[in-house]
C-alpha cells in the first residue's frame, strides 16, 4: 500500500498531491457505472451504499482509474500501489485485482471494468467521470 508519506506535495496548491496515483486532488472523486471512488475519503460508493475495501485494493482501484485507458504493468502497480516492495509476490496482485473486481461488481469473465491484458497487466477500461459527487 502506498503510504501517505510516499507522496509529494505540489506547492503550487493545498488540495493537490502528486502520489502514487499520478496528479490528484484531494477531492478528486471518479464515477463509473453505478460506483463512486472518493480518492480523498478513501470511500468506495454504489449509489448510497458504501463498500467495506481494504485500503490497498482502494489504492489500486484509484491507480488503475487515474490511468484508465492504458495497460498498468505488474511491475508498475507493484512499484506505485505497493511502494516498491519487492517481497510481494504475483499473487497479492492477483488477489488485489480479484477483491477490486469483487468491490465493483466486476469478474475475470465479464471484466466490465477492469480489463486482464495477458502477460502485460490491467486496464481500466469502464467510462468514468470525474468531479462532485451525485
């Protein structure tokens, strides 16, 4: 999990960080499909009800957002989710990307939004909006 620590401040303004997930605000808020990720709560949202996630598989779930639309490799979410530490094990990602899928409604089958690329990594590929919360 990336710590908070691990993060740089941008001095230019208070409400942004450069982290782990690339440039965000600390309101930054994604909507896709029926789902809410409030990166700055840390809060994942279906409509009204909030989602019970363990904190690495939010951070992974705002990496792969706050870069949808490309392939995120092993070794990149290892290094930006996990802060480097080399005694993870493909497993934990497997299983980190098993529990997002779960937190979304998502599948290996259907892979609405979390897109499996064979041998290279995860795509997030679901339309997302960011802004305010509905």
């Amino acid at each position: 999990m990336a710590s908070q620590d691990q993060w740089i401040a941008i001095q230019d303004s208070e409400t942004q960080t450069t982290g782990p997930y690339g440039r965000l605000g600390a309101e930054q808020i994604y909507q896709f499909g029926e789902f809410c990720l409030d990166v700055g709560r840390a809060e994942l949202w279906r409509g009204n009800e909030r989602r019970c996630v363990q904190p690495l598989v939010l951070d992974l779930l705002a990496y792969l957002i706050a870069n949808r639309g490309r392939v995120a490799s092993k070794d990149e979410l290892f290094l930006n989710v996990w802060g480097g530490n080399v005694s993870v094990v493909d497993t934990a990602l497997t299983t980190a990307v098993c529990e997002a899928r779960k937190a979304i409604d998502d599948n290996h089958v259907n892979q609405w939004a979390i897109r499996t690329v064979p041998r290279r990594g995860y795509r997030f590929v679901a339309p997302t909006a960011e802004g305010a919360r509905v």
